[in-house]
C-alpha cells in the first residue's frame, strides 16, 4: 500500500504531459544523432534514423492531443527498434550507445503509459 501511495505522489499512476515532451525530445536528439557523431558515410541508416525519430516525435505529439493506446504500442515498437538498429546496420560506437540509450528511454516511457493507461477505456 506505501508503494502505491508513493508512486501516487510521483505521478506514476497517472499518463502525464511530461511524458510525451520527453518522448518527443528523444526523437528530436534520435533524427540529430548521425550529425552529431558525424556518422555520414551510411545514408541508408540516416534515413531509416530521421524516419524513426520522426514517427517518435509525431506520435509523442499524437498522445498529447489524442491519447490512444496504439500510438503508445507503435511507440514502443520504434524504441525496440532504435535498440536493435545499429546491430541491423553493424555501425558502432559511440552512436551505437546513443541509439540503445533513445530506444531504451522510447520504449520505457512508451512500458510507463501503457501501464498507467491499462485500467482506462481508450478507443484503439
């Protein structure tokens, strides 16, 4: 009972606006992070990288506006797949860190609002 107690007085209970800034700020630093380790030499993964924080920055957008349950599952899907991206791809270090960390910080925040949303009728 404390521990329900204190994840309520955390926020934890409840979806929460600054989730879905978080998650767009990730996506905003996963569509940058090629340029910022000067990782130019795969456009293909660029590309597939820009698309993927895009779609993150979108649906985080989405959730504000609309909060429905398949942004959030989509959500943790481009997280997932920001882990396993640079091992598809075979670049390494250090992008490859920073894209396991975005993912892992998607797909977490993405774990969060399903389960504070698990008890809430949401179309979708």
């Amino acid at each position: 009972m404390a521990t329900l107690d204190r994840m309520e007085s955390l926020g934890l209970l409840k979806h929460r606006r600054w989730e879905d800034v978080l998650s767009m700020i990730l996506g905003a630093a996963i569509i940058v992070s090629p340029l910022w380790f000067k990782e130019t030499s795969m456009p293909t993964m660029m590309a597939v990288t820009a698309l993927v924080g895009a779609a993150i920055v979108v649906l985080s957008g989405l959730e504000q506006i609309f909060l429905r349950r398949w942004e959030e599952i989509l959500s943790l899907f481009l997280g997932i797949w920001m882990m396993v991206q640079p091992f598809v791809f075979q670049y390494g270090a250090p992008l490859r860190g920073w894209h396991v960390a975005f993912g892992a910080g998607v797909a977490a925040l993405a774990i969060l609002e399903l389960w504070q949303d698990r008890n809430r009728s949401l179309d979708g």
